[in-house]
C-alpha cells in the first residue's frame, strides 16, 4: 500500500498543470508548447516583445485553443530581471502556479572567428543561456517547492558534445548552461524537482528556410539515421521528461539527433 506521502504527491501531480515555454512564438518553442498543450497542460507562450513574436505566438494561441487545449501568451523580455518578475507573476494570476519551466529562449547565433570573436559576443549568449534560466529559475522555485513538484527542462544542443567551428561564444555558454542544469538537478531532486537537459542537433526550423541545400546535405552526411530531425521530435522528448513518467529521471542529457553524438 503506497505511503500517506506518496499519495499527497501523486495529489500535488494532478495539480500541476502549467507549463511556460519561453522563446515559443516560432520555431521549436511554438511545436514544444503545443505538444504540451495537447498533453493536457496549461500552456504560457512566452515571447519577446515585438510585432512579429506578438504575431506568432497569438497564432499558435489560436491554433491551440482550436484543438481543445488552453493557452496564452505572454511578453517578456526573459533575460531582464523586471520582466521575468512581471511575467511569472502574470502566469501564476491568469493561468496557474508553473509546475513545468521549459527554458528554450535564445538569441542570435552568429558564426565568428576565434580572433573576431568579443567578450560581448560571450555576454550576449550568456545573457540567454544562463543568466535568463537562472532570473526564471529563482522565481518559479518556490511554488515548485512548496507543492513538492516541478520540471525544468533546458533546450541545450549538441555542440556540447560534438562542437562546430567559428561558434566558440555559444558553445561556451551552451556547456555552461548544461553544467547549471546538472547543478540544479543534484540541489534540487529532494524537492520532488527534477532538471533535465534536451539537446537537439540540427532541426530545420523557419529561420533556416534560406540556407543552401549544401549545407544540409553535408550535416545530413553525418546523421547515422540517415536525415534530418523535425521539431517534433524535439518536442515529444520535452514533453516526455515534462510528463509525471519522467520523475525518477534528473540531471540528464537527452540528444535528439539521429545518433550524431554516438560514442
């Protein structure tokens, strides 16, 4: 016969139904928090403010709300610390206390030089892959703690594992963010919390429509699986670690990458 305690986490799972998904008007953030939303969660679609973020990320309110599923959107600049205070707030009061974090925010990925490359150029990835996960982890922590249940998961990439050339700013930052990962799931699994890291490879998404076909076919060279990746696929590893299934599992790395990081 399960414990007393097991029985009032099990209570506190049924509760636990909003997701908030930062960077989700486009792209792999928009197909993760709609794969959420079909799971049954409360889903906050979280954008930068601007004309075009407003633009997709009400679109995909709409496209949800039209498959019988319940979302929002919210503008918010993630990597400052007013914005992220306004905007943990605003979920919690109009779609509930966030029991799943997916922190899938980025910025631009310039491709630069060892010799042009800046500290900015560090800083600026930085901003996105540590300090914004950092602003929102803080502030989602407590509600997490207190109902004994949380899930938080990064959106890393493969170049921790198998690094690119002339993409040293963002592969730092990216393996500094897997190491805040790994950190918080070694504070944090007493909690009932647990923190994973999906890490895509290359997954064509709307910002590389213009890309040559050459490109393509030499990074479809080397996927032992023989072509490339979906944001589907991405989004159903987010939404299984995001999923009660997932709890015995934390600080781990899940590629999603037809076998490119195989030893």
């Amino acid at each position: 016969m399960p414990s007393s305690g097991r029985c009032h986490s099990i209570h506190q799972v049924s509760l636990a139904r909003t997701a908030l998904v930062t960077g989700a008007s486009r792209g792999l953030g928009a197909v993760i928090a709609e794969h959420l939303a079909a799971d049954g969660l409360h889903v906050a679609v979280n954008y930068r403010i601007a004309a075009e973020g407003a633009e997709g990320a009400e679109a995909l309110v709409a496209r949800v709300r039209s498959q019988g599923g319940t979302a929002e959107a919210f503008a918010a600049d993630v990597t400052a610390p007013a914005d992220v205070r306004r905007l943990v707030s605003a979920v919690s009061d109009r779609v509930g206390e966030i029991a799943v974090l997916v922190l899938n925010a980025t910025g631009p990925q310039p491709q630069l030089l060892l010799a042009e490359t800046s500290w900015e150029d560090h800083l600026a990835h930085l901003r996105f892959f540590v300090k914004s996960p950092v602003l929102l982890g803080r502030e989602v922590l407590p509600g997490m703690k207190r109902r004994g249940y949380g899930r938080i998961i990064h959106i890393g990439s493969e170049v921790t594992a198998r690094p690119t050339p002339d993409q040293s700013s963002y592969i730092a930052a990216k393996s500094a963010q897997l190491g805040l990962a790994r950190a918080w799931a070694l504070d944090l699994a007493a909690f009932g919390i647990t923190v994973n890291t999906v890490a895509p490879g290359w997954i064509p998404v709307e910002r590389h429509a213009g890309m040559a076909p050459a490109a393509f076919e030499s990074y479809t060279a080397a996927v032992p699986a023989g072509h490339l990746g979906e944001p589907a696929d991405v989004a159903q590893a987010v939404s299984f670690l995001a999923s009660p299934a997932a709890g015995f599992i934390t600080g781990e790395v899940l590629h999603v990458n037809g076998g490119r990081t195989m030893a």
